[in-house]
C-alpha cells in the first residue's frame, strides 16, 4: 500500500489514478482503512536495471540506507552493486577502461 501511495505522488492530477483508488475505496474497506493511513515508503532494496547506449542492460542490487542528517532532514545514502550472475561487473570495468572495480562476496 505504502508503494502505491509513492506512485500517486506522480498522478496527482490524473483522472484515471484517481478513479482506480476511489473504485477500489468503494468496493473494499480494507483498501479504504489502509488507503486513509496515508503511508508512504520508498523501497529499502530491490534491483534496478539500466539500458547503457553502448554496455547494454546493466542490473545493480541497491540498497538504501537513511541516516539522520542536519535540522531534523533525514538523508538517505543508496548504494549500488552490480548483480551477481550477471556480466554487469565486466561491463562496468569495460566502460570505466580498467578492472578496478573488485567486489568482494
């Protein structure tokens, strides 16, 4: 739920979103109790896959990690590793010209 409500973020003004939530407001209490608890949270983990012009598609592990930053502003430090069993970690050595990049298991 608190992912769908990230997402609306983006679709403030669109009718369509905005149907959906209120159809499934309508036809399911449970939707509409979670709904009203307006939570929101990013992902803490997951892949993310980018389509590199010239490496091709490159799949990192990410992971985000909030630490207390300045004036009560939570700031947010997301790292980023290159998937295991696939060739992202060659690709990024090949695109960075050395093979500096020594991820240890």
């Amino acid at each position: 739920m608190a992912k769908l409500r990230l997402t609306q973020a983006n679709y403030l003004d669109d009718p369509w979103f905005n149907e959906l939530i209120e159809l499934l407001r309508s036809r399911s209490p449970a939707f509409s109790a979670w709904w009203d608890e307006h939570e929101v949270r990013l992902p803490h983990d997951g892949v993310k896959v980018y389509e590199h012009p010239k490496a091709g598609r490159l799949s990192f592990d990410y992971a985000i990690l909030q630490v207390a930053g300045g004036n009560e502003v939570p700031l947010n430090l997301i790292t980023y590793v290159p998937t295991r069993d696939t060739d992202t970690q060659e690709k990024m050595e090949a695109l960075l010209g050395r093979s500096a990049l020594v991820l240890s298991a």
